[in-house]
C-alpha cells in the first residue's frame, strides 16, 4: 500500500500492523479508513499469522485526535450521505474491535480524542507513552461523548466518567492509565523494541512485563471524593448546584466549563453515561447511534462546529441557549427507535 494512503496496513512478523497516516491532520479518521480497517481486521482475524494487532498514529503528534470534523460538517450542511455513512461504519469498527478475538494493541502517543478513543480504548492493551493527552471534548461542538462513551465512561473508577464526559476535562498519561483509558505506559524510547517483540511472537502480556514502566503519580485520585460526590448527583442541574457550593477553583472552573457547552448535548451525555451504566457494548452502541441521527438532523453540532473550527470565533450560539429550555422530553427524543435504520450489529 502506497505510503500516502491515509491508513496503512502491514505484515511484521507476528503482528498485523495499522498506522492512521494523516499527521498533518493529527490522523483524523475518514469514512474510508474505517470501512478499510473493519474489513482488515475481519481479514487478520482469519490469519493463523498474525497473533496481534498493533496500531499507531504517523507523526509526533497525535494518535487520533478524532473524526474528521470539517468533512462531517460539509457533508451535513450539504445534506449528503458521507456524515451518516460515517457515523454507521464508525461505530460498526468501534464492535469490531471490542469483540475482536486476538490481542489489540493501541500504541497510544500525543493528542488522543474523540474517534482516537474509539479506535484505542476498545481494545485489549492500550499502551501510552509520556506524552499522551486524552479527552472526550464533543459537548463543546454539540455532539455528545460517542465511540462507546456510554459504555467505558461509566466504567471508569467512581464517578470520573461523568466528569470526564460533561467537562470534557484533558489527562496525561497518569491520570488515563488511573481512569482505566491506558493500560500502561512504555515510554516512546521503548516503543520500537516493543514492537519488535511482539512482531517476533512475544505475547502482549510477556513483552509488557519487560517494557512497561510504573506510571508517576496520578492528579485524580486528590480529587476523587470530590468527583464522586458531586457526579452523582441526579441531574445536570445538581451537579451544578453542587459546585457552585463547593467553593474551590477546580470546583468553580469545572461549573464553568460545563456551562460553556451546548445545553443539548451537556443533557444527552449526562443521560447517555446514566444508560449506559446498564447496557451491554452492543446496546451502547445501538444507543448511540439513535443519538447520533438526530444530532446530525439538528443545530447544535454545525453551530459548535462553526464556532470551534469554521469562525473560530469560540462564541456558539446554542439553541436553546440555558439547560432550563431543555426538557427531558426533548432528550427522550433522542434515543428513541430509528425502525429498520437501526445499527446493524
């Protein structure tokens, strides 16, 4: 395969290796590299050769820093077909690699985000270098926390999930291996033996007791009995009330970062994560994507779009503009049944 393509696949040894190679785009994923990697991965699952899988990112920068927002953006204010055909084969790789039956290998390195997630967090071993970022940021474009957010957020320690989701907050290396996003750390300077080991057979498990390293000491756990008492609380609204009462900054920028995003979408994560605390994978994503439909049929997505990376002006006007217009009837409406356009798992 051409070492222009945006994603590339290779045989090394043991290992089926993939790279998202569009650095300059900080590997945004395409509709094309997902329908490409889904049919790959089915391909590798039935090669006695390949006893991994390994991905990784082009460039320093980035592993993922997500979809690539522009082109969903284009493809929904035109009304054509590439933003739902986006979204559908998307989630479908996000089942494929959660069910994968051989060991999946993210090799986790700068801005991880958003798509970046979907394509990492699912799978068995998710190795961060020391210069990862993670965050699920898409409240502040209108979107909602989806790749199987509802399924990993609530499963993080506590109450971090929710937090994570609503603020949109960003954590190193540390503090996502404590969240349960990372699963170790193998510094960059280790990163190419490792591959080596697993491309000679090694399995994941043995050549990680030789490179992976103890994580310095995370920033969340000081902020743990915080998070879980505030989180908890029955509604978008209560978590508010809550931090506005509890007097610290981390407390007062956490209620005003919130406060920051769409209305719309703060309500559809707070009761995504809710939901999924009790669904299985598959109807996380079924979920999701019944969320997703009415998102890309509404406002608030293009306006955060347009504010964040069309105007950059950072000023969205959301409609409705304050959580109190927000009804839980109007957020019923988005998980209600899409019929036969259901996600086919």
């Amino acid at each position: 395969m051409s070492e222009d393509a945006e994603i590339i696949f290779e045989r090394r040894g043991a290992v089926g290796l993939i790279t998202l190679n569009r650095p300059k785009a900080l590997n945004a994923l395409t509709h094309a590299m997902c329908v490409a990697m889904r049919a790959q991965l089915a391909a590798w699952a039935t090669d006695d050769a390949v006893k991994c899988v390994v991905i990784e990112g082009a460039g320093e920068r980035a592993f993922c820093a997500g979809g690539d927002i522009r082109a969903l953006y284009d493809s929904g204010k035109a009304r054509t077909s590439y933003i739902f055909d986006f979204y559908r084969d998307e989630y479908l790789l996000n089942a494929a690699i959660k069910h994968y039956r051989k060991p999946y290998v993210a090799l986790l390195r700068g801005i991880v985000m958003g798509g970046g997630v979907g394509v990492s967090v699912h799978g068995s071993h998710r190795i961060a270098d020391e210069t990862m970022l993670f965050a699920m940021p898409e409240t502040g474009i209108g979107l909602f926390p989806d790749v199987g957010g509802s399924f990993f957020l609530p499963r993080c320690p506590g109450e971090l999930g929710m937090y994570l989701g609503l603020t949109g907050t960003r954590l190193k290396t540390a503090d996502a291996i404590y969240a349960g996003v990372a699963t170790h750390l193998v510094p960059a300077s280790a990163r190419a033996a490792l591959v080596e080991a697993l491309a000679g057979g090694t399995t994941p498990d043995a050549a990680l007791r030789h490179h992976a390293q103890s994580a310095p000491d995370a920033s969340l756990p000081l902020l743990r009995e915080a998070i879980d008492r505030i989180f908890s609380a029955a509604s978008v609204e209560a978590i508010l009330a809550a931090l506005d009462a509890g007097g610290s900054d981390w407390a007062r920028d956490a209620a005003r970062i919130i406060r920051s995003k769409s209305p719309t979408a703060t309500k559809l994560a707070f009761r995504q994560i809710r939901n999924g605390k009790t669904l299985d994978f598959d109807e996380c994503m079924r979920m999701e994507f019944r969320m997703v439909n009415r998102v890309i049929a509404g406002h608030e997505f293009y306006e955060g779009v347009r504010a964040t990376i069309i105007d950059k002006d950072g000023a969205p006007h959301w409609e409705p503009a304050h959580l109190a217009a927000v009804s839980d009837l109007d957020i019923a409406a988005y998980f209600s049944t899409l019929g036969a356009n259901e996600l086919p798992l």
